[in-house]
C-alpha cells in the first residue's frame, strides 16, 4: 500500500510539473514572436539574438539556436555570454562524445 502512496504523490508532482511546462512553452512561443518582430526591424540587436538562442537552447530546437547564435557571433565575436552558449549548444547536441 506505501508504494501506491508515493507513486501518487509522483504522478501529482508531474503533473503540476507538465502545467508548468506547458505554460512556459506558450510564454516561450510569445516571446520568440516579440523578439523575431524586433529582429524584423533591428537586424543587429544582440540581446534579442541572445534570448531567442537560449528560447531555442530550452526547446532543444538546435538549428534555429545555431542560426540565431550565427547571427549574433557575427555581430559581437567577444560577447562571452554568446561564447557560453554555443557551447552549451554543442555540448547538448552531444559534441564533447
């Protein structure tokens, strides 16, 4: 009876866990929208490039993260926040096998 106890309260949690993914997906959905909009009519705006990269990242959408990372590495080849995130790209993408 104690296992059932406890596969409930997992099965809850997961639940409560998926609402909130959910959630985040669609906040995700409209910010890539507001940012690509912007992105239409500032083509070199960095920190939009950045937060779509890590929009990307998250969904484990790896081409747009690296066409959006593309982007902003040519824009700003120094920027270390770019830099942590291609390599976060390539260590998700499973480079370092």
């Amino acid at each position: 009876g104690k296992q059932n106890g406890i596969i409930g309260v997992v099965s809850e949690d997961k639940l409560i866990d998926g609402n909130k993914d959910v959630s985040h997906l669609l906040d995700t959905i409209q910010e890539e929208k507001n940012l690509l909009k912007k992105l239409r009519t500032h083509p070199d705006d960095l920190a939009a490039l950045k937060n779509l990269a890590r929009i990307y990242l998250w969904r484990k959408d790896f081409s747009s993260a690296r066409w959006a990372l593309l982007q902003a590495f040519r824009l700003d080849k120094e920027d270390n926040v770019v830099q942590d995130l291609l390599l976060e790209l390539y260590e998700k993408r499973g480079g370092t096998r």
